[in-house]
C-alpha cells in the first residue's frame, strides 16, 4: 500500500501506473501445482544455477502472503486510482495493474 500511495503521489495528473506482480492462479487444480511448483522446483532450480536456494525460497512465501489480485484492485480504487483494471496472465500466475491518476 505505501509504494502504491507514494506512486500515487508523484505520479502527474493522468499519469498511468503499472504493477507487474505474481498473483494467485484461479484453477484449483492449477492452484496446488503452482504453489508445489514455487516451494520446491524454483528453490531447486535458484541452488542449480545461482548457488543460492535462500535467494529463491522467499517467492513462494511472497506469493502466499500478498493479497489476491482482486484486492489489489481494490487498493489501486481505495488510494485514488481511476480506470483500474487487472490483467491475469497464464491463468491467473501473474497480473498486471493498470490506474490512472485522474486530473484534479
């Protein structure tokens, strides 16, 4: 909420902001393979390549903890944006925010 409001802030009148954020996939079958999916293969993957297992653990937490796209929208709507929409990419594992800051 803080980044949005200060996003909100110093953005010009009209002005669009866009938030790119994994989210919560809707199919329920999908719901448990991504959450098994983000807990274990992407830690895995993270020591493969980089290392670094820790690095990559905080994603999955990440996801469980940040509200459902639907209640971000409603933040952008509560903070002042106008024009609000979500966008669910790949059933739902990620969305984009769009809001425009309206002309006052």
């Amino acid at each position: 909420r803080q980044a949005l409001r200060e996003l909100y802030r110093v953005l010009k009148p009209e002005g669009k902001a866009v938030s790119l954020e994994l989210a919560k996939p809707y199919p329920p079958i999908f719901n448990k393979l991504y959450y098994l999916y983000m807990a274990r293969i992407v830690p895995l993957t993270g020591l493969i390549f980089t290392s670094n297992k820790e690095a990559y653990l905080y994603l999955h937490d990440s996801v469980l903890t940040y509200p459902h796209q639907y209640e971000v929208t409603h933040i952008f709507e509560q903070i002042g944006f106008e024009e609000v929409n979500c966008f669910e990419l790949s059933w739902g594992i990620a969305a984009v925010h769009v809001g425009t800051k309206p002309y006052s």
